[in-house]
C-alpha cells in the first residue's frame, strides 16, 4: 500500500470516528447547518417546481378561468360570513368557560409554510418546509392543514425545517376517540401497502365500543400537540392480546400535501 | 483538482435533484436515488485518496438530510453512511482496471446492486433499533426497485462523468494493482 494511502485511510478513520462520536446535541446542530446550506437549492427547485405546474395551470382558457373565479367569490363570500359567525361564537365560548372557571380556549398562532421537498430517505416519511429558525420555528413545534394533524418538527435550520409526517413509525401521538373516554398512541407504519398512509391507534381498552367512520382527536397529553385536533377517522377495530387497535385513515393527504401551518403559540 | 471537485458538485446537486424525484408509486415506493451513482463513479475515476474523501463528504451529506432525529435520539447515527459508502467504494475500486479498459456494463451492474445494498442496509438498522423483524414484500421491491433503477441510469452518468473528464485535464489512471 503507497504511502499516501495509508495516511489517508488514517486520516479518514479519525474523521469517521470524530463524526459517529457526536451527542444527538451536536448531530442536530451538524444537521441544521447542512440544512442551512442546501435551503437555498431546496427553495429553488421547489420555485422551479411551481412553475412548471403553473405553466401547466395558465394553459387553461380564459372561460374556464373567469367560471372559476366567480366561483372563488362566492366561496370567499360565504367563508368571510362563517369566520365572523365563528368569532362571535369563540368569545362566546369562552366568556362562558370563565364564567364556569375554565381556562380560556385559545386560537393558535400559525405561521404558513410550503413544502419544498419530501420523503428524502426511503423507510422514513418526512417533508422539508420553507420556515426556519429565522420565522420562529423550534423542534417540536406541531404541523398542520385546515384538515387535521401533519405531524411535528424535528431538525430546524435558519430559514428551512424538516417535518416529520405522523405516518412515521417514529412519530407518536396522544389521541382520543370521538364519542368516547378511549385514550391512546397514535403511529405510523413502518412501510404502508397503499398509496395514501394508513395509521394506527393502539393501547386502547379491549372492550372499547369503537366503530368505523368515527373522528380521532389529539389529546393534547405529551404537550406537543394542542388537543383537538383532527388526526384521521376510524377504519376498523381488532382486539388483541392485551389491547384494542384501531387502523386509523389520515384526516390530511399526506401525499399531496403542498401548503402546512406550523403552530407557534396560543394567540 | 478541479475533476474531484466536479464530482463533489455532482454528489450535492444529485442529493438535490433526487429531493425532486417522488416515490414510485408503481414499485411500492421505491426511490430514484441518484446521489450513490456519482459517488460510485467516483469510486473508480479517482485514486484510493480521492474515493476516501468522496465517501466522507456523500455520506455525511446523506445522513445530514436523510436521517430525521426524533425526540433528541438518533435513529441512525451521523457518520455511519460513510462506512457503508467507502467499503462499498472500496469494492468498486478493485474493478478500475477492467473499467479502464471500457467494460462499464459490470460497474453499472454493481452501482445498482450496490445501491440496493445502501436502502437494504438503512432498513436493517432502523429494524434493528425499532424491533420487530418486519419484512413485507414492499421492503424487497423497495430495496430492489432502488438498486435496478440505479443501474438503469448509471451508464448515462458514467458517460457524461467520462466524457467530462477530459474537458478538465483529468486522466484516469492506473494508481493500483485492481483485483481484475
């Protein structure tokens, strides 16, 4: 073996052993800095990306396009009118709950993010979003869509963050079941046969009364995740040998999931 | 020089690109990894020193993205890609002679079977830290799907990388006796 080959294979075992040797500490600060330098390429692809596809959607013609503008106003219309009716009701609700001694339900302050990348390695289901450090993301901050529950941040760099999906194995959450006093851990699959992620709700009482087509909820026990939020419905239940599971459908698309609000606070 | 840091530039923006690549639906999720392809061209373009310092920095940029850590503990930790990719690296090496001589169908051969090594490798580790010896057939098109997918497109990549070369200076030479 030459010389330079020795010195270099010493060389490189030093550095392997200095890089396996860090804390989680310093592999998340390792790995915020790579983020940090490849956000830039991230963010341009994904600009790129959108587009291509609104290339695609401008080729659409200009009858089409005013039908689906008027439709937009209408819908705005009627949204505006639920908002406000929503907003008298919220205070309502809670001028009620101090009247009773409860604690005030807040809003969540949201910050809106856009999927740049997803699903970078193959076993684990993440997304990386356009929001970092620099807009007030933190690990661990709860992800969600109008629809439901995304999942939670993990790795945080300046201005992106990766987000991991609740159809992960490792991603875990405290849910309840709608209509019932059934608590238990919502998680992903390690690999999943259908296109669209299914997950599942375990540690659930055997003899739980749970059928299909019923909502599951965050609990909100852990302090991660706010309560109440919409994690998927019910698809069926099996008792096993110590617990009942159920296999729950996502209430959000996880495939086709473009835009995401990060929860920063209560307002 | 200038040749190792194209082939430094290749491993990030195949990293990259591959980001962009969604999942097969067809082959049960299988990705288009791109990223394992220039580091094994690599591997036989470069002498001992160059594919050392390649399979550091393409396995530290793997893990960096790749690898999420959750609730502060490391699945997989930092460093190990690197490993993985100069063992691998190291292997392909041995064939340099036989590419120098313009066999490149064996190399494209190995960079895909090599890249299914990599997803197959990454799987038994989070099967081995999350338990439960789990292997549906979905694992196996996966891992599989990867590795021909590689060596469909290696020989484009080894093409243009070859092609490349010369453009800027660089020759590649015998530097060690191969196994072949």
């Amino acid at each position: 073996m030459r010389r330079t080959n020795i010195v270099a294979s010493v060389v490189f075992i030093l550095a392997v052993g200095i890089i396996l040797a860090l804390n989680p500490r310093n592999t998340i600060k390792v790995q915020s800095a790579f983020l940090g330098m490849v956000a830039p390429f991230f963010r341009t692809g994904s600009a790129l990306r959108v587009r291509i596809d609104n290339y695609h959607k401008a080729l659409k013609s200009l009858a089409q396009l005013e039908h689906d503008n008027a439709l937009l106003v209408v819908e705005n219309s009627a949204l505006k009118t639920d908002n406000e009716t929503l907003r008298g009701l919220e205070q309502e609700n809670n001028r009620l709950r101090r009247a009773i001694g409860y604690e005030e339900r807040s809003v969540f302050q949201l910050i809106p993010a856009r999927i740049i990348a997803r699903d970078s390695g193959t076993w684990w289901n993440t997304v990386k979003i356009d929001r970092g450090f620099d807009d007030g993301i933190d690990p661990d901050m709860p992800v969600l869509t109008e629809d439901g529950l995304v999942g939670k941040t993990t790795a945080v760099s300046k201005n992106m963050s990766t987000v991991l999906l609740i159809a992960d194995e490792t991603c875990k959450v405290a849910a309840s079941v709608e209509g019932t006093r059934e608590q238990g851990i919502v998680r992903g699959e390690r690999t999943s046969t259908s296109s669209q992620p299914e997950i599942s709700l375990s540690y659930l009482s055997k003899t739980a009364d749970i059928k299909p087509g019923q909502k599951v909820y965050t609990s909100g026990v852990g302090g991660v995740y706010p309560s109440g939020v919409a994690i998927g419905v019910i698809k069926d239940f099996k008792v096993r040998e110590l617990d009942g599971r159920a296999t729950v459908i996502p209430a959000v698309d996880l495939t086709t999931l473009q835009d995401v609000f990060i929860v920063v606070g209560k307002k | 020089m200038i040749f190792f840091g194209i082939l430094v530039a290749g491993l990030f923006l195949s990293l990259v690109a591959q980001e962009f690549i969604q999942p097969l639906a067809w082959l049960y999720g299988a990705r288009v990894l791109l990223m394992p392809i220039v580091m094994f061209y690599g591997a036989l373009a470069l002498p001992y020193w160059g594919m050392l310092a390649l399979a550091f920095l393409g396995g530290l940029m793997w893990d960096a993205v790749t690898v999420p850590v959750v609730d502060s503990t490391v699945e997989i930790s930092l460093g190990w890609s690197i490993l993985l990719y100069a063992t691998l690296g190291a292997i392909m090496s041995g064939f340099r002679p036989l590419f120098q001589r313009g066999r490149w169908e064996i190399h494209c051969l190995m960079s895909g079977f090599f890249t299914s090594v990599i997803v197959l490798a990454e799987y038994l580790m989070i099967t081995i830290r999350r338990g439960g010896l789990i292997f549906p057939n979905e694992v196996w098109w996966r891992v599989g799907g990867a590795g021909v997918i590689a060596a469909l497109l290696s020989p484009f990549f080894f093409f243009t990388l070859n092609w490349l070369a010369p453009f800027v200076g660089y020759e590649i030479k015998p530097e060690q006796k191969g196994i072949l």
